[in-house]
C-alpha cells in the first residue's frame, strides 16, 4: 500500500494553515485519497492522478510539492526531501500502471460504453493513452535513481503511529466537511465500544452515499488555481480499497462476522441489509451497463434495417433510371461527407498556421525580456559598484573599512550557504525533470511514427479514390461509344452524367477531399491539369487522364518520389558524375529543378557581364524585322498556362524582352517559330529574365546542331528522316503499320523536335523531359520520341484506317499519365542508343538532302530558263 501522512496546506478555509491528512493510493480509479486520520471510514476529498502532473520547487521549501490537475493545485509537505521524492516517483509509477490497464480494455466491452468521458478533453486521453503504450518499454537508464521507502513515513506500519500533533485540536478539523467528521466520528467509537451492530445508529453507509458532498475536501484552492473542484462519489457503493482495509480492520477488532453465511448465523439485521444493499447496486450497476449494450444494439439494427431498406428499394426499382438516381443520391452523400471531412482539415490547418505565429510572437517577447533583464542586471552592477566607491570615501580610514570588511565577509558566507542549498534543489529537481522529458521525447517520437502511418494510408485511400472515379468517367465514355442503340431516355441520362462530370472543377474537388498533395486547377508552374478542350470526348478524356496522373503521384510518393527526393536533399555542391547522370533522368524535384538547370546552363554559357542589357538597349533603340513576327507570336505562346493566357499576364513583357535579345545577339537566326515556346519554359522555372535569355542560347547554340532554326531548317529535316530510320530498327511493327496506311510521322513528330516537346507532353512529364534533355542534349528527343510510339504502340495498332490514325495521333502524347513507365521505356528498354550512331545517320542523311535540294534547285533553274527561252 502507498499511504502516509502528508500536511496538506489549505488556503480558503477559515484557518489558513498545514492541516494534516492521512493519505492513501486508490489502484482502482488512480485517485489519492486522504483522510483526517487513518482510522477513519470516510475519505474528505481525492485527487484524480490519469490527468495530473507533479512539480517540486526549491523555493517552495524542504519536502513540499504540488500535484495540479487541471481545475485544481494540490500543495503537500513531507517529513523529509526523501519522502517527498518516494512520493512524486511512486505517484508518477502507479499512474503509468494504471493507464496501461485502462489501454489493455477491450474496446466494445460494457466498462468502455459506461465510463464517463464528461469533464475530459480529447487531449488528456490521449496523452494517457501514450504514457500507457511506452511505460512498457522504457530503457533501464534512468535519470532519478529509485529512493528507498521511508518506513517510518510511508506504509501501512505509519498508520500504527500516531498523527502528527498539530498546535491545536480545532486546526486539522475540516471545517467544510462537518458531516464527513461526524461519520468518522461515529464509526470511531462503535468501533472502540463494539456497539455497531447492537445501536441502530443513523449514520449508515447508505446515508453516507446519499451525500456526496462529504467526498470534497476544504474546497480550497491552491496558489493559482482559482476555482473549486467537485470529486466524484462512490456511485457504485462499493468502498475503495482503502475503505474496505479499513472496514474489514474494524469489523475484526469489534468481533463481526466476516461472510455471508456468519452474517446469518449471528442474525444481525443491519448486517444483513448492508450485504443485501450491496448486492442490489452491484446488480443496479450490471443492468445499468446491460441497458447501455442494448441501447448500442438497437441503434445498430436500426442502422442496418435502414440499409435493407435502401437495398431494397434498389433492387424492387423498375426502371433503371430509379437506380441510377439512388446511386447518385449515394454519390451526393458521399460528396458531402467529404467535403465537410476537407473544411474540418482545412480549418485544422488554420489553426495550426495560428499557433505557429503565435509561437514566434511568444519567441520574440521572451527575447525582448531576456535582453531588458539583462540591461537591468547591467544598470544594477554599475549602481552598486558607485554605491560601494562612494561609501569607501564617505567611511573612516581604517576601522570603518575593517568593519565593513568584517560584515560583508559574514553575509557573503551566509549567501555561499544558501546558495549551496539553492544548488542541490535545482539538482534534484533537474533530474526529476528530466525524467519527465525523457519519457515525452519518446511519446513525441511514437505520435510521429503514427502520423506518418496514417499520411501513407491517406495517400492510398485518396489513389485508390481517384481510380474509381477514373473508372466512372470511363465507364460513361465507353457507355456513349459502345452502345448505339439505347433508348433516348437512357442517351439523355449517360449524357447528362458525362455533363455533369465535365463540370466538376478540379480547383473545388480539391476542396470537396482530403489531400495529402492537392491538385488544383494549375499546377506549380501555372499549367493547367485538365485541359480545355472544345471536343466534349476529348474533355472527358482530359478528365480521366487528371484523375490518373493524380493517383499515379499518390502511389509513388513514399514508394519513388520520397526516397528520389531525400537523395537531392542530401546532395551538396553539383558534378558530373554517373550518379548525378542517374538523377537527372529520374526527374528533379520541383525545389531543386531552378538550382540544377541554372548550374547547366552556366557550364556552358559564360555569362558576359551586362550583355544581355546591352541587348535591350539596342532592342529598345533600334526596331528588329523579327520584332513584328515576335508580337504576333507572343498571344499563342502556352496558352494552357496562367502565366501566358492573358496579353496582361506578368511574363508576355519579360517574354517579350528575351526573345528581342535573342535576335539581336544571334543575327543569323534572329527569331524562328518555336523559341517562343522554348524561352517561355526558361522563364517558368527559372523565373529571372537574364538566365531564361542564357538558357535559350544554351539550347540553340549548344545542344541544338547548327541550321536546326534556320530558315529552311534544313538539320530539322534531317532528324525527321533519323528518327524514320530509328523507329523502323525499335519498332519494326509500327513502323510496317504506318507504311500500310501511307502514315507520315514526321507531320507529327517534327513540332516535338523543333520545341522539345512543349505543348505536346503534360507539363510534369514535359519537365522531367527538359531536365535530360538540358543536361545531355538532344540524343534525349529521339528516346522520348520512340518511347511515346512504344508506350501507345498496341493501341496505335488496333487501328485500321489512315484518318483515325492520323486523328489519334494528334493528341495521343497528351494521354500519357505514367511518366516513370515512359522514363523507364526511353532509358531502359531502348538501349542501345549510342550517340556515334546518331551522329553518323545525321551526316548520312544530311548529305542525301542537300544533294536532293541541289537537284531541286537545278531544276528549276532550268524551268526558268526555258521559259525565258519560249518568251511572254
């Protein structure tokens, strides 16, 4: 047993004093009760330990620490400094014991229904539930080593003692509890005269129950705490532990039967009724919880009679359409229920950005008083330095100084004395807090752990979301397309359904839903994820790609991307290498992409100092011919893209501006069709104007080979007639399919090569292209290249006629949503590909073309000379 004497200081009863009660650990409820001595019956009051916390402070004086609960302080004193610590360290063990039971409770038990949560934050339970979970598993290593038990302070031998005399009789009465110190009373002398059973004495355990008042102590408040607290009763009428060790003391002592069977033999009546009272509330509380399981059944069978009826209804519908309709009001339930699910999220959000702020004000106040303390203690140094020189010149030459000397040689031992004792408290108490810490560092770790347990499993809820209601709109496509011959009533329905889904916004379902990485309806780079399309089949289809894209992200997150971008957070200063080679092709994070494309560029371009405003200068002082095509050009430039859709946006003028530089500082090329395009990803990612300007003449100068933006492109068609060469040797099949139906790619394909793919890719994937491609050139086209044909090649080949095929490869590339699967394609599956080979094929070719041009030329050469020849 845990019991003892502790002075218990009381501050609003009518003697403000140290009263002293004998106090008691209750195993059952983790309560601690405590009485006016230990042969009392009735406990004055109890403190509930699951939610309190414990606090010694040196200055409060030897052996006095506080329990706090959340409405009240409890201030106690022990005999000793060791007490005091056996006390708070079997206090603080008892409590993790206790709440590691409670978690053991199997959840649909009756205890769980019935126990009352009123009063209690979600918090508090869960930090209890915490302290259960890690009391099993903490280390060996201690902070607070183990304090013996005082024997002659703690223990059931201490209640053989007497109580502690206090300076009068009236002092440690509970004043505020009258009838409680009546009870103890009379339980004390029918215990001593053994008349409890002969006396019909009205202050029965019945009637104590029916005064649950009694149970509260002074209803004083400690230091603090302001307000009073209100314990619970013993509502279920049996005695705590202590009690009945009590009772069972006294029943001994006065010579009382000890069962049921002795307690009709000896024919007691009030013993009989007693036992009798007790069976009934323990049978009042059983049908009590009994009544608590029913109620939870019927509530359940209620449930489950509403979904047979909504089954039911289902399955007697006449129509389709009935069906159909309560699908729907199940889908708009669903929808409302996850869109109160994301405004609770969001507001969570909120909050947590409030407390944020508020943490730093905090912060920045705790400064600002730490340095105004510190200024102080300054003035302070310098006031008593000019207080002690003034009093050594206002003093007698030497006795006054020796007595000075004398006096302040006393105090200063006085203070070291003091101070020595201050310094043992901060010692213990440092230890005692650092256990503290100690054991939340390990349940901030566990709350961690579970966190990102259940982000992961959010993540794949939210995928496995997003295929369903991917299958839905495919569902509905196919629908439309496959059966022609519905009834019109059926035709409306499907089409008002794909209607419907066309309209969801993708910015308000990202509203509507938890996710863990939102997508609403522009990316990071101002794209946007669900094309506007003016076909309603190719509409839907965006829709169904987005949903796609954004589950596929989903699933890869921990699995790819987490460990992909862990690897560019722990890589430092960039070189070449073959693992830098490696990341590059995996995609660069979107924090990390500016960095990298700007190391780049600035290996292969030496920044001329103030080049690029002399250029606007020029620009701006004299008129280029390419300035006129530049401003026709500027309104087409990325029009699914925020930044560029509007004349107004912020980036047409730096657009503007690059492109005018460009042309002034490469004459020969000047301005061609597509480094609109090309200058205008520069500026996304990169952002500032001087680096976009940079990265494009890193494009045309260096990666790009010479004429490629020419004016008759002439290294353009070049690679057109390569990539045929490739595609026949990689895709045989395709290629002979293409060839069947009279099918020219390069009507396809040479945009792509001209602009790298801008407008033709989503932008995720279109940046993840642009990173290779920037890094190792344009070996990194032709791989993507073949990789789209290989990646839709089964799908390309189900088709059998050249008008479809041509319509299908018109917006193909925009439905592709695995961009690991295409990356894996066009790095793995089509090696080898060596760069020797391409150069070879391109000098082969190149050769072919310009001799074919020749031919062309002398042609009509001597076209025009015969006309000249045969006159007007």
């Amino acid at each position: 047993k845990l019991c003892g004497y502790l002075n218990k200081l009381g501050i609003k009863g009518p003697i403000k004093t140290w009263k002293s009660r004998w106090f008691i650990y209750d195993e059952n409820k983790c309560h601690l009760l405590y009485y006016r001595t230990a042969q009392d019956i009735n406990p004055l009051g109890s403190i509930e330990l699951s939610s309190a916390s414990f606090d010694c402070k040196m200055e409060n004086g030897e052996g006095i620490f506080e329990i706090r609960t959340p409405s009240r302080v409890f201030t106690l004193k022990a005999i000793s400094k060791q007490a005091m610590m056996y006390w708070l360290q079997q206090l603080q063990m008892r409590r993790w014991e206790f709440c590691n039971t409670k978690s053991r409770f199997p959840v649909g038990s009756s205890q769980l229904v019935n126990e009352p949560l009123a009063g209690r934050t979600i918090l508090l339970i869960c930090v209890c539930i915490l302290f259960c979970f890690y009391v099993d598993v903490v280390d060996n290593e201690e902070f607070l080593p183990l304090v013996k038990t005082p024997t002659e302070a703690v223990g059931l031998k201490a209640a053989s003692l007497p109580a502690p005399q206090t300076s009068t009789a009236l002092q440690n009465i509970s004043l505020k509890h009258p009838w409680t110190e009546i009870q103890n009373t009379v339980f004390s002398i029918c215990g001593s005269k053994q008349l409890w059973g002969n006396n019909e004495n009205v202050f029965s355990f019945d009637e104590f129950q029916e005064h649950p008042a009694n149970l509260d102590e002074e209803q004083e408040v400690e230091a603090e705490s302001g307000c009073a607290v209100k314990e619970r009763t013993l509502e279920d009428g049996r005695m705590e532990p202590r009690l009945n060790w009590i009772r069972k003391a006294r029943w001994k002592n006065s010579g009382f039967p000890d069962s049921h069977e002795e307690l009709s033999r000896e024919r007691n009546p009030m013993d009989k009724v007693s036992v009798l009272q007790q069976q009934i509330l323990t049978l009042t509380e059983e049908v009590k919880s009994q009544k608590e399981l029913v109620k939870l059944l019927h509530k359940a069978l209620e449930a489950a009679q509403q979904e047979k009826r909504v089954s039911s209804m289902y399955l007697t519908a006449a129509e389709d359409k009935d069906r159909l309709e309560l699908v729907r009001h199940k889908v708009r339930q669903i929808a409302d229920l996850t869109s109160r699910l994301e405004a609770l999220e969001q507001e969570k959000k909120e909050l947590e950005q409030i407390l944020t702020l508020r943490d730093s004000h905090i912060q920045e106040l705790k400064e600002h008083v730490q340095l105004l303390m510190e200024k102080n203690h300054a003035k302070q140094e310098v006031i008593m330095a000019l207080t002690e020189q003034m009093a050594r010149e206002l003093s007698d030459p030497l006795q006054e100084d020796n007595t000075i000397t004398a006096e302040t040689l006393y105090k200063q031992q006085e203070e070291i004395e003091h101070l020595k004792d201050d310094i043992d408290a901060y010692k213990t108490q440092n230890q005692f807090l650092n256990s503290e810490i100690h054991q939340v560092t390990r349940l901030w770790t566990s709350v961690a752990e579970n966190e990102k347990a259940l982000l992961m499993k959010c993540a794949c809820l939210q995928a496995r979301n997003c295929q369903m209601e991917s299958k839905y709109l495919t569902v509905l496509r196919k629908l439309q397309e496959a059966v022609p011959g519905l009834p019109s009533s059926h035709a409306e329905l499907v089409k008002n359904l794909i209607q419907e889904a066309l309209q969801w916004d993708v910015k308000e379902e990202a509203e509507g839903s938890f996710n863990l990485n939102p997508v609403s309806e522009y990316d990071e780079y101002g794209f946007m994820t669900v094309p506007d399309y003016e076909i309603e089949d190719w509409k839907l289809l965006a829709k169904i790609q987005a949903l796609e894209i954004k589950s596929n992200k989903l699933r890869s997150q921990e699995v790819v991307e987490k460990p992909l971008r862990d690897r560019w957070n722990s890589t430092g200063e960039l070189t070449i290498s073959a693992e830098l080679k490696s990341l590059i092709r995996s995609g660069i994070p979107v924090e990390h992409r500016q960095r990298v494309w700007r190391w780049i560029v600035s290996r292969h371009c030496s920044h001329l100092p103030d080049h690029y405003q002399r250029l606007l200068q020029q620009s701006k002082s004299t008129e280029h011919p390419a300035s006129r095509q530049i401003e026709l050009d500027l309104p087409r430039t990325l029009t699914n893209n925020k930044h560029f859709s509007s004349p107004t946006s912020q980036l047409i003028p730096k657009l503007r501006r690059v492109l005018l530089a460009f042309s002034w500082h490469n004459p020969a090329i000047g301005y061609c069709q597509g480094l609109n395009r090309l200058a205008a990803v520069a500026l996304l990612v990169l952002e500032d104007e001087e680096s976009a300007f940079w990265c494009l003449v890193h494009i045309v100068e260096n990666l790009m080979p010479p004429d490629y933006y020419s004016d008759t492109l002439i290294t353009s068609q070049v690679d057109q007639r390569v990539f045929k060469d490739f595609l026949s040797e990689k895709l045989p099949r395709l290629m002979a399919h293409f060839e069947q139906y009279q099918i020219d790619v390069s009507l396809i394909t040479f945009n792509w090569f001209l602009v790298a793919f801008v407008d033709s890719l989503v932008s995720d994937i279109l940046l993840r292209v642009w990173d290779a491609f920037l890094y190792e050139g344009t070996k990194v086209i032709f791989r993507y290249a073949l990789a789209i044909f290989k990646y839709n090649e089964e799908e390309i080949l189900r088709i059998h006629d050249s008008v479809e095929i041509y319509q299908y490869l018109r917006f193909f590339t925009r439905m592709i949503m695995d961009g690991r699967k295409l990356m894996n394609i066009a790095f793995n599956d089509l090696n080898p590909f060596p760069m020797k080979l391409l150069r070879n094929r391109r000098s082969m070719h190149r050769e072919e073309l310009e001799a074919e041009l020749c031919e062309l030329e002398q042609i009509k050469a001597a076209y025009v000379k015969e006309r000249a020849e045969q006159g007007p």
